[in-house]
C-alpha cells in the first residue's frame, strides 16, 4: 500500500525542547536550552561544541497566558542590536551573546524569540536563516543586512549600522506620532464636550425655557431643535460613524483603495508636504544603510519598497528597480516617477555618478530629518490654536445661545 508524503510528514517525529549543564574544558558549568529528536542527540551536539555533559532533561511544557502589551517593540529591538554589536565587537561567539542577552531580557516574548534563534543558530543554521523565522519581530532590512554581515564577516559593522538606523528611525516615528497626539486629544474632547451639551445640559435649560412661554432667540432655538435631533438620532448618529470608520478601514486595506488614499495623502495642502519629507527621509535612510552594507542595489530597492509606508511610493520604487533591471540609471526612473523632489534626484544623480551613492543617501536623510522637525513644529504650531479656537467656539457659542433668553427676560423685567 502506497503511503502518501501528508501521512508520512504527519506520522514523522518531532523535534524537542531539552535543558542542558555541561562543562567546559576550563570547568566552567554552562547551562542553555537546545532542540533535538533525544537526549543522546543533545550529549553528541555538546561533546562537538567541546563541553562535557553534565545533565540533560526534557523542558516541561510551558502554559502561556496572554498578556496586554506582550508584543517586542522598536525599543527592544533597538537595545538588542546595540547590545549584539558590542558583544560581537568585543569578540564573544554568537551563541553565547545571544545566550546572555536573552536571559537579561524583561521582555518575555522577545526572551522566547531570541532563545529559538539561539537553538536554530546552535543547530546549524546562520544568523539570518534563524531571524528569518521570525518575520513579525526582524523585518525583511534587519535579515538581509545581517545576511550581508555574515557573508562579509563584519556583522558587527553591520549591526552598529542596524542599530543607528533603527535608532533614526524611530526617532522619525516619535516625531511623527508626537505631532498627531495633542489634535487627536483636543478632538476627542470637543466631541465629547458636544454630545455631554447636546444629551445632558441643553434638555435642563430646554425646559426651563418651556416654561417661558414666550418665542426663543434663533440661536437658541437652534441649540434646542439640534439637540433634540442629536437625542432622537444618537444611535443612528453613532452606528453611522462605526460604519463609516469600518468602512474606511476595508477601503484602505484594499490595494486600490489604499493606492488612491495614499496618492491623495501626498497632495493634501497641510499635511501632504510633512509626509511626502517623512517618506523621503524613511527612503534615503533605508537605502543607504542597505547599499553601505553590501546589499545589492536591486534586492535594496525590494526591501526599501516594501518598508516605504506609502503605496505611492513604493509603487514608485518598484519602477525604479525595473528600469535599472533593464540598464538604466537611478537618477533617471526616479526623475520620471514625479514622486521625489528635484534636489533628491539630482543629488543622487551626483552620489551615483561619483561612486558614493551611499555617503549622498545618509546625507539626504539627515537634511529630511530636520526638515521633518520644522515641518512638524511648524504644523503643530499652527494646529494648536486652531483647535483651540473650534473648541472654545463650540463651548462659547452654547452659552451664549443659553444665556440670550435669560438675559431677554432680565431686560423685559427692567
């Protein structure tokens, strides 16, 4: 009888998690975790390593529970490149820096990400095949330029590079989000303040001024008859917005709809400009740092599209990469994407044609790094009083709306 490969993959042992101690030949106690079909497999694997097996026993299973905020952010990643480097640097071997950078870890995912390299590396594989694994942590940039490092041997080199990059990059990212975090508030607030006027206050002072008995001012009557509307319609008017927020968010994960989102992005009056610098800024940056390491131009072009952030963009990338595919220089198909501004281009052009492209790229995204620092504080300072003037407007103008008919009644008195 014929057995098919799904039945056979299926029925095929697994590989296990063992805890180890050894000894090195000096007498030092070692301790670490590896992945083997048996514990005559690990003994084998640490007599190669040069150690003498002291105990080895199967790792319990772990029952992990989810945890809020259990994700490996930026700044863990940029504190482990940093800290990877200099132990390279100081010539520790691989296996044994990542060893202590895991277990001085606080972060448990990150922990359980670093120590699965660790086994894959002490099983054989390379540095970059085994972060390669772990897509949702290491991206695409961070696995080939240490793929690059380790070709070259200078991966040391390359992770002082990685760690300045991430470092910038996130830098850019705080500056972009810092900027958006104070009209997000006032935003919130306004409308929060509007529906609490609307469903709360006005309906107290709609029956008091019931009770009058006399024809109400036109801004007060409006106030009335808008948050009578807002009481009868308010879960229309909420299920509408749920709606049209779902709604907004399908349109742009679609490719299309994010195509026509991102292009109108660009051409926004206000905010187009800061995010068209920021794009750039992100694009230089990564493409240096990519074409610094020895990355091919072409394979950088890949990976420098996919982390563009703007579909526009990155549509643009990828028609740079196709004609320099087909011969053509960069300056060129970057000219024609109309995407990047003249002075980016023609100082590309100049870094190409004088063999230190590199060098101009790094050049261009500091100078878009302060730009992105004017334009940023330039629009903040010109949002603030904005919202401010909306918000004190909104307030403003239903006291105002409130307080006429008192102040028509206190006249009539008189």
């Amino acid at each position: 009888m014929a057995v098919s490969a799904t039945a056979l993959k299926k029925s095929a042992p697994k590989p296990k998690q063992w805890l180890w101690e050894a000894r090195t030949r000096a007498g030092e106690t070692k301790k670490g975790e590896m992945e083997a079909f048996d514990a005559t497999a690990v003994d084998t694997r640490l007599k190669a390593l040069g150690l003498s097996p002291v105990k080895v026993k199967k790792k319990p299973m772990e029952i992990t529970l989810p945890t809020i905020g259990g994700g490996v952010s930026g700044k863990d990643i940029l504190v482990f490149t940093k800290q990877f480097a200099t132990m390279i640097d100081a010539g520790l071997p691989l296996v044994q820096c990542l060893d202590i950078l895991a277990n001085q870890m606080d972060n448990a995912a990150f922990k359980k990400v670093v120590l699965a390299i660790k086994i894959k590396v002490e099983g054989g594989a390379t540095f970059a095949d085994a972060l390669k694994e772990h897509p949702k942590v290491f991206d695409e940039l961070y696995v080939q330029l240490c793929a690059a490092g380790e070709v070259g041997g200078i991966l040391d080199t390359i992770l002082n590079r990685l760690a300045v990059y991430r470092e910038k990059s996130e830098k850019l990212k705080r500056k972009v989000k810092g900027a958006m975090i104070y009209p997000i508030i006032v935003i919130i607030v306004a409308v929060g303040v509007t529906a609490l006027l609307m469903l709360k206050v006005t309906p107290v002072f709609a029956k008091m001024f019931s009770d009058f008995g006399s024809a109400l001012p036109a801004p007060t009557q409006f106030v009335v008859d808008l948050s009578t509307w807002f009481q009868n319609y308010f879960v229309h008017l909420v299920v509408a917005v749920a709606l049209l927020v779902v709604g907004t968010i399908a349109f742009y994960r679609n490719p299309k709809g994010r195509r026509v989102v991102d292009k109108l992005s660009l051409q926004a009056p206000i905010i187009g400009p800061v995010i068209r610098k920021v794009a750039v800024a992100r694009f230089t940056r990564t493409l240096g740092t990519m074409i610094s390491s020895g990355v091919p131009i072409l394979d950088a072009l890949s990976v420098t599209a996919k982390t563009a952030g703007n579909r526009s963009i990155e549509d643009g990338i990828l028609y740079v990469r196709t004609k320099i595919s087909e011969g053509k220089n960069i300056a060129g198909p970057l000219s024609e994407t109309k995407v990047f501004p003249p002075m980016v281009v023609q100082m590309i052009g100049v870094g190409e044609a004088t063999g230190a492209m590199d060098a101009m790229l790094n050049k261009i995204a500091d100078f878009y790094d302060d730009e992105v620092d004017t334009a940023v504080a330039g629009l903040t300072a010109m949002i603030e009083p904005l919202l401010m003037v909306f918000l004190g407007g909104v307030v403003g103008g239903f006291l105002i709306a409130m307080y006429l008919p008192i102040f028509t009644l206190a006249n009539a008195i008189k």
